[in-house]
C-alpha cells in the first residue's frame, strides 16, 4: 500500500470513528451538572445504574395524570456542590429554554415537606408522549420532578423536562437587579408576592425591561408596560387564559389553572406590574 493510500485509509477510519461516536452520544444522552468550580457530566445509562435509583410515584402537572419515575434525589447528586442560601439552580433543556430554581428546594433535604428528583428515562421503556407537543416527544431524557408535602407550593415551572444542563447561579434578583421593589415596599405586601410569583411562573419565558433569558413570550415591560395598553381585568384574563382573549399563530401560553396560580397570586403579580410602571413614568 502506497503512503497516499495509507493516509487515505487511516484518514477514512477517522472519520468513520468520529461518526460512530456521534452516534454512540446521540443513543447515550448525558446531562451537565455546574457548580462554582466544578462540572460533572453524568450519563443516561449510568444514571439508571446508580445505586440511589428509586421508582417515585408523582402527580405530574405536565403529563396531568400520576406517574411512576426511575428517579435519583436531586440532593444526592448535587452532593459535594456548594449551594449557598440564596443561590439558584439554572436548568437548561437541550433546545435553551431555561428556569431557574430556588437552590434550597432543589437541594432539600428535608424530605417530609419536599423533594426533588431527577427522573430518568429508560430507552428500553420510553415515557409517553407530552401532552400538546407537535412533536409527540416525552418529557425525557431528564426530568425534574418533585414530591412534596400538601402544604408546600411548586411552582410548575420547576418541572423541568427535556433537560440538558445544571449549573448554580445567583438569585434572579442578584443577576436582574431592575426587577425588585423599592425598600418603602413593607415586608409581605402583596407587590412582593407579585414579584416571588412573576419569578416563579412567568420568567421561565417573558424577560421584563430586557431582564432575564426568556424568550418563548414578548417583554412584559418593552417597549411599553402591559398594565399601561391592558385594561386590568382583560390582562387577568389573558394571563389565565390567552385564547379567551385572542388568538395569534404560534400561540405558546397555554392556560393557568388556580391550583398553579391562584386568583390572589394572579393579582399581586398584576400588581407588581402596575408598581413597574409606575416607577418608569
């Protein structure tokens, strides 16, 4: 064999090793976990094995039926990743879109009120399809799903599926500080629930004055507020329902139903829209 044959030869097996590794990683997904001065890689196969793997039985706000997960606690393998107090958990889906997490819940330990795990999804028994998805895609590879005490709220935003990444950030209003309210705002005013709740529920996909990462929903407060061209008992009802009020193509938002958003939740978070714009003018 010639040395032009050779290295046409060694040359056709590298690219062939390079295409069956890029099918071996499409077949074996992997998720990145990101603290302040680390990063771990874990994989699908070897998350399944993992001896903290447990079957959770969960009622699914997304799937909006129970069900029954091979799951690690979300604790377990964040073990050894410093979260402090106010930190947040950044988690990304392989196609960007991202929420952010209180770190305190999703790194909780305390196990009679709330949990967080991560749910696997097993190529040889695949989830069903999410409800509402074109694409007929399941909520896997990994999923964030929670298990919680009655008297505790979580928000449906936490339940991150189709997810790609972990990475521990600062606290929304660290990172987007025009968020908050002023310091004449008392403690427990419901202009403060109304902010806890927007971050909660709504940041996931508006930005507000250019804040944030969402982009599935238009800026709430550019180039105008929404409480400045919506009459406020119309902008309620948009919030809860978006097709009550009109319909565009491309419509994301679906309906809000009071157990995820309660009427005195919808409110503050109107408020504290209102209390934006008023800071503006």
């Amino acid at each position: 064999m010639t040395a032009a044959a050779r290295l046409l030869a060694a040359a056709l097996l590298g690219a062939v090793a390079w295409l069956v590794t890029l099918s071996v990683a499409a077949q074996s997904p992997t998720l990145t976990v990101t603290g302040r001065d680390s990063t771990r890689t874990f994989a699908q196969k070897a998350l399944l094995a993992h001896p903290e793997v447990r079957s959770v039985t969960v009622a699914d706000p997304v799937y909006r039926r129970t069900m029954t997960y091979r799951a690690i606690p979300l604790a377990v393998l964040l073990k050894g990743i410093r979260i402090d107090a106010d930190d947040h958990l950044q988690a990304r889906a392989f196609d960007n879109f991202s929420v952010s997490l209180p770190g305190r819940l999703a790194a909780s330990t305390d196990i009679a009120q709330i949990e967080a795990f991560l749910a696997i999804e097993d190529p040889a028994a695949p989830w069903p399809a999410l409800p509402d998805k074109p694409d007929k895609s399941s909520a896997g590879p990994f999923y964030i799903i929670w298990r919680r005490a009655p008297s505790v709220t979580i928000s449906q935003e936490y339940w991150a599926y189709h997810l790609a990444a972990l990475t521990v950030t600062d606290s929304p209003l660290k990172r987007w500080p025009g968020l908050a309210v002023g310091a004449d705002v008392p403690a427990g005013d419901r202009i403060r629930t109304g902010l806890d709740r927007f971050i909660a529920l709504c940041m996931s996909c508006h930005r507000f004055n250019g804040e944030g990462e969402g982009n599935q929903g238009p800026d709430l407060g550019r180039p105008m507020n929404v409480t400045d061209y919506f009459q406020i008992p119309a902008l309620k009802k948009l919030i809860r329902n978006p097709q009550s009020v009109r319909q565009w193509p491309d419509q994301k938002m679906q309906p809000v139903d009071p157990s995820a958003l309660s009427d005195s939740d919808l409110d503050a978070i109107v408020d504290w829209l209102a209390y934006k714009a008023k800071q503006r003018r």
